[in-house]
C-alpha cells in the first residue's frame, strides 16, 4: 500500500512543474499589465499637463478646425485599428492594446534598431490618442 509505482510518481512530479509554471506565468502577466497600465497613465498625465494651453482656443462659427480632417481621421484611426468605431471606450481600450504591443521594452531584447521602431510607432500611437483626445473632449 504505500509503495508508489514511478509512473505515477512521474506524473505528480509532471503535474507539479505544470502547476508552478501555469501559476508563475500568470503572475508575470498580471504584474506586466500592471507595468503597462502605470505607463500608460504616464503618458496620459504627461499630456494632460499642457491641455491647459490649448483650453481657450475656440473656432470661428461655421468653420471646424482643420486638423480634424478626413485625411488625419483616417490615419490616426489605422493607427489606432479603430475600424470606424470612434466611441470613447474603444478608443481607450484600442489604445492601451495598441501601445501594449509596440511598446519598445517588448522588443529590448531584439536589438537597437527594433528598439528604434518600436519607440518611433510609440509616438505614433500616443499622437494619434492626444488627436482623438482633442476631437472628442475625453479626459
């Protein structure tokens, strides 16, 4: 009775590894969305401190600002993969996603070049966020 057969002692010890790495990998995954939600609002406290410049800008009657063309609509929502869902909860969640997946330090470990990349679509990605920012007034 209390002799263990070595498959079934190679099966717990199996199941043990499997176990500890399926819980070690969801911790590293929870604490790097926590990572990344820190940075984020970084980014979005960064801008945040100069929206009080452009506060008093108001357009003439009639006359919609030019920055908010079709053209720049276009470009900023392929940047955001916003697929012409401009609601404020989508551009949110597709920002977060969009600059969780080309942040640079996903791509330290590929070299400088990548890294380069990776930092110029970042500021590409936060560009685009601040443009629908200041279209729809989200904070």
């Amino acid at each position: 009775m209390g002799e263990i057969n070595s498959s079934i002692a190679f099966m717990i010890i199996l199941a043990s590894f499997g176990a500890g790495y399926w819980i070690v990998s969801k911790l590293f995954t929870k604490s790097a969305a926590t990572t990344d939600e820190h940075k984020n609002s970084h980014a979005e406290q960064k801008y945040h401190s100069h929206e009080h410049a452009n506060e008093n800008r108001t357009e003439p009657p009639g006359q919609e600002d030019p920055a908010f063309t079709a053209k720049n609509i276009d470009y900023y929502s392929k940047l955001l993969a916003l697929n012409g869902n401009h609601t404020v909860e989508n551009i949110r969640r597709q920002y977060r996603e969009q600059l969780s997946k080309y942040h640079p330090d996903k791509v330290s470990h590929l070299g400088h070049e990548f890294q380069q990349i990776a930092e110029q679509k970042t500021r590409e990605i936060i560009e685009a966020y601040q443009f629908f920012q200041r279209k729809y007034n989200i904070n």
